[in-house]
C-alpha cells in the first residue's frame, strides 16, 4: 500500500497510492568501531557517534565557595520495568527473545557487513533477510554470533530469494537450540504495540539492541535501495520502532514476544533532503512462512516471480461497512499497474478478491501466497466481487519486477 500522501479514486472510493515510498536497507552495515583499528568498507554514508549536552551561558572565571550542609535524599527503591500491553514486562520479553537472535557477519575482501537473524530451529536455521547475507553468495565468509556469547560461529547458505528479500542459512554443527515462535501478522491493527530486537549499528555482536513502538501502518509499499541495489516490496508493516542498520533480518514482536514481521528498512531522506523520523518497514512473518519450504530447497531462487499487478488490501469487516461491500472479506484491489496481467484482463480498483484457481482469498496475504504456486504465463482464474456482484476473470500472469 502508500504513503499517507493519497489520491482518491471517485468512482470507487478508494484510495490510491501514488509511488511508493523510498526508503534505505537497514542492512549489511560496516561495524561501527568505537575504540578499533579495524579496516572496514563502508557502505553507507560516514555516521557520527554524538555526545548531546548543551553549553548554557558563558564559561565561570572561577570556581564559587564550596558550600556545606546540604542534604540529599537517597530512596533504595527498585527501578520498575517497562510494561506492555499485554502485561508483559520488556525485560521479560527481551529474556524470553533474546536467546533465538543472532548478529550476522559477513566478511569480503572489501570490508565486512554485519545484520540480524533469528533461530527458527533447534539444529540451527536462521531466517535473515537477503541483503544482510547477499555477499556471501559470492563467496564471502559468513559467520554468526549467537546472543550472549562473544564467540563466532560458522554458518553456511541454505536458501536465499532475492525478490522478496528474504534468506534461511544454518549454523554448523549445533542442536537443542532456542527457536522464535512465529506469531499472527494478519491480525494486526495499527496501533498494536511492538518491540525491535537486533544488532542496530553492529555496536557489539552478541548484544543486540531493543527498541519498542506501535504499528504505524498497514500495506506500505516501499522502494528500498542501498548503492545500485534497489527492490521494491509490498504489503510491509511500518512501525514507529527505531530500526537502524544492522537491525535487518531481525524481528518485529508483538507485546507477548511472538514475531510477526522481520525488520528490513527505514526511510531515510525526503526529495526536499529533510529527515525522515521513525519510519520503519518489516516483512509480514506470514509472507515470510509461505517463502520457507522454497527456502528450505536450497539454492538461489528464480528472481522473477508470477506476477498480477496489483495493490491490494485486506477487506476487514468494518472497511467493508464503511464502503458498503456486499462481503466481509477477501483482498481490495486498491490500484492496478498500468498494462500488467490485472489490467490486461479487465480488473479494477475497488474489486474484492475472492478466488484465485482453487484457492480461496480472505486477506492481502493470501494473494501473495498463492501466486507462489504459479510460473509467469500461466492462465489463471480470478473471481472477484465487482458492485456487488460476482464476476470471472482469466488472467496471464506477468513477469514480476526485479
């Protein structure tokens, strides 16, 4: 979906994006080096480590008298813990995460890249994104460090898709370890609260950073680049959770510690060179399960992908009350890309998908989900309710965009 910035469809009523947001991978970052001679490359641009104080007035030309007898109050009192709303403390959630989440690195001959991933299984399988792990498909030496510790393990490739960003590699030689626990993505309404754990600014391996916030959105689409590099990815959840470089592959929590979302970009500058504040993006967990048995195969997969050309949006029961929608769910077509197999075979903005073959529709997600099971070229049969009435359409996939 788009940015607030919208342009409303009269006919149907329904908002339409203008182009998506451009954002930046919080990725693959060089460490940052506070007190090391470590030669990196540098990925990004040259990033600051800030001490923020104030000087107030001038400087004293001396020292005043000391003065004597004041008296301090001094409490014993604990500090209380953040609470979520689930009733669940931070700390708690962060003891409970924590020990499935792993810092990434990859070193090159031109420097080293560091990000996030998260133990999916006990024999050691990591779920990270793309980007973070990209350099080593071409031989870079990848290691992890599991939180906790400071020793880094080996880890190799198992699967890696770059059309949606998404990678699996897996730690040699380790069992009985600690998984994540995939939660609901959606179920989810803008305004849930949610925490980001990962290694932000590579500041110390083994020792990630936790950030909490709310859910900002639902649907974004956004173009993420870093270098030549860019990729454009839909249907996102974007949180007001501080997420940095280095942050990507890790998890986006909801308030009782099951993942629904892996952190993968921020937005960074406007074309005007203001700075964007607090805007992160995150992969849905359940786009990212349906990509797992694909991932599971091993290798590189197929870049393109069946594509239908369209934005969409999960039909909740009150957008359906509110537009007058004869159903309670399925998947609104909010736009269609201009001469791409949706706009070929005669669908709009407005239309609520229900089918498509033999898989039935209920959210945005599930669109996604059974595009997987078809190739580009091939004919499928989508049913949609138009004016609230059923209608048939054949589709010729596309060829996805890279």
């Amino acid at each position: 979906m788009s940015d607030s910035d919208e342009t409303t469809n009269s006919d149907e009523g329904i908002s339409q994006p203008q182009q998506p947001y451009s954002v930046a991978w919080p990725k693959p970052l060089s460490p940052v080096s506070v007190k090391s001679s470590r030669s990196t490359a540098q990925r990004w641009s040259r990033l600051s480590l800030l001490l923020v104080a104030a000087l107030v007035g001038g400087v004293a030309g001396h020292f005043s008298a000391p003065t004597s007898n004041y008296s301090f109050g001094v409490s014993g009192g604990t500090p209380g813990p953040a609470l979520l709303p689930s009733g669940l403390s931070i700390p708690a959630l962060v003891g409970r995460v924590t020990p499935s989440i792993v810092s990434i690195d990859v070193k090159t001959s031109n420097g080293e890249e560091v990000g996030t991933g998260m133990i999916i299984s006990s024999d050691g399988l990591v779920l990270t994104n793309n980007h973070v792990i990209a350099a080593a498909v071409t031989g870079g030496n990848l290691t992890v460090t599991r939180s906790g510790t400071t020793k880094s393990e080996a880890a190799t490739l198992v699967g890696t898709d770059a059309t949606h960003d998404v990678a699996l590699i897996r730690i040699s030689n380790v069992s009985g370890l600690p998984a994540v626990v995939f939660g609901n993505s959606d179920s989810l309404v803008t305004g849930d609260s949610v925490v980001a754990i990962g290694n932000a600014l590579g500041l110390s391996a083994g020792t990630p950073t936790v950030t909490q916030g709310i859910v900002s959105a639902l649907g974004r689409t956004v173009t993420a680049a870093s270098g030549s590099s860019s990729e454009t990815l839909s249907n996102l959840i974007q949180t007001d959770a501080a997420i940095n470089p280095g942050n990507s592959g890790g998890p986006l929590l909801d308030s009782v510690g099951r993942v629904i979302g892996m952190n993968t970009a921020v937005a960074g500058n406007l074309p005007d060179g203001t700075n964007a504040q607090n805007i992160g993006f995150a992969i849905p967990i359940a786009k990212v399960r349906a990509l797992i048995p694909s991932l599971l195969k091993g290798g590189v997969l197929s870049t393109h992908h069946a594509y239908l050309g369209v934005e969409i949006m999960t039909l909740t029961p009150s957008l359906a009350a509110n537009y007058g929608f004869s159903v309670s769910s399925g998947a609104v077509i909010v736009s269609v890309v201009n001469q791409s197999a949706a706009d070929n075979a005669g669908l709009q903005a407005g239309d609520v998908i229900q089918q498509i073959d033999s898989f039935s529709i209920v959210s945005a997600q599930s669109v996604a989900d059974a595009l997987q099971h078809f190739h580009p070229s091939q004919v499928v049969k989508i049913r949609v309710i138009r004016n609230n009435l059923p209608e048939t359409f054949s589709v010729s996939l596309g060829i996805s965009p890279n």
